[in-house]
C-alpha cells in the first residue's frame, strides 16, 4: 500500500524535523505550513496518501475546517495534532471524521508507532481461509475492499479507523468486549484515564449504522464493562445477492 503522508504545521522547525524523522523510515512525506497550500497538495496527491496529519493552529484556517473537506472528499485517515490540553479538541476532531489525534508535543517515535499500527490494520485483509464478506442485519463488510454497504446496497461512509472498529465489533458478535481491548485494536495503543475518543468512535459508527444512540441495538453498551455487537454475523465467500 502507500506509505505517503501529507502534513500541515505551521511551525516549521517542528515540522522539517518530523519530515526528516519519517522519510528516514521510509515514508514520503510532503509537507505544508497552511491551509491554502495544504488543500492544493491535498487535490493533487488525494489518491496516492495513506495519512494526512493536521494541526489544530494555522494561520489562515484550521484543522477542523481542513478535516472536514478532507473527509467530504476522501477515506485517508487523519491523524489532529492539538497543543490544547482541553478534550475539546480531539472530541470536535473525532467528531468531524478524524481518526486519532496526537497531542502537542510528541515524542516522533510514538508517532511513528502509531502510523505503523495504522498501516498494518489498514493491509491486513484476513488469512486464505476466511470469508470476504460479513452480513448483519441488512449491511455487508467487503474484507477486501473495505466497504460496508446498507440493505439497498448504498455504501455507509466509514473512515478507516471506523472500519476496524466495526471489523472487530462483527468478528466477535456477542462478546462482551472492553474498552482499553477496543482501543488497541483500533489506534494500537492503551487507553488513557481521561480518554474520550473510543467513546466518540463508537457513538459515531453508531450514527453511521442508523443506529439509535439512546437505545442502539446493534452496538450496546454493558454498563462497566465495555460494548457488545449484539447481532447475528454471517461469514460469506460471496457477496449476497438476497
């Protein structure tokens, strides 16, 4: 798959030093220092990028107006970069179709963890032997193309990080599944005492699926526990027809 990522900062020492840090493992980087030129880099490069990285702060924009064109033009993941300790903007981030965030400042290896995690979980198409497609009340996963498609066979818009989540959720129908289990298997990392964004993820996968958030019936919460996918999964080599 691509390993090209697309980043804007507008502090650009921080920014040539991260730039330098990836490309050294391997990544194309192309970088930007606003939001106007992010945008034309974005349109030029949108179907070759595999992450977009955006600070929160720039000087003629900002990183949630970025997200949201973003998202209403592509599935990349996106990764926020907040300076602000408030959860207020990784929530309105997670919110407006982000994946994850990184709090400002990071340690570039912890990063780098994270976009490796990401890629592995994005490449990861399951063994030989299992079935392409999941079918649960009235949705379709394509394990391949990593599309869910509704009962008249619309395509439900999932970011990637959605995606794995609802994977997961389907894979292990009826399990009784923890919440720092859930975030490792989405951002490959543990779950911090006041975080926030699997919570975000779930209500949002939630809306995404129809369903009902005050009394959901595909993905209920088990108060103390975690969340479980209360609904019968079927494993097809074929895509149903019926």
């Amino acid at each position: 798959m691509s390993r090209t990522i697309l980043i804007v900062d507008d502090d650009k020492i921080s920014l040539r030093l991260l730039k330098s840090y990836l490309e050294k493992h391997q990544y194309e980087v192309r970088s930007t220092c606003d939001g106007s030129s992010f945008l034309a880099e974005f349109e030029l490069y949108k179907d070759d990028l595999s992450l977009v990285i955006l600070d929160v702060m720039l000087p003629d924009t900002d990183g949630f107006t970025l997200c949201q064109t973003v998202r209403s033009k592509s599935k990349v993941p996106i990764f926020m970069l907040t300076a602000s300790s408030d959860d207020t903007d990784r929530i309105v981030g997670l919110e407006l179709g982000a994946d994850d965030y990184i709090a400002k400042p990071f340690n570039p290896r912890e990063l780098l963890a994270r976009i490796k995690a990401l890629h592995r979980r994005m490449n990861y198409n399951g063994s030989p032997d299992k079935a392409r497609y999941l079918r649960f009340s009235g949705f379709t996963m394509d394990l391949v193309e990593r599309l869910v498609t509704d009962g008249v066979g619309a395509q439900v818009l999932l970011t990637s990080m959605d995606f794995n989540l609802l994977r997961f959720f389907a894979e292990h129908a009826g399990e009784t599944l923890d919440r720092t289990q859930l975030m490792e298997q989405t951002r490959g990392r543990d779950l911090g005492p006041m975080d926030r964004s699997l919570d975000v993820q779930v209500s949002r996968l939630r809306q995404r699926l129809n369903d009902d958030g005050k009394q959901p019936v595909l993905i209920k919460t088990v108060r103390g526990s975690g969340y479980v996918f209360s609904t019968d999964v079927a494993k097809l080599d074929e895509f149903p027809t019926g």
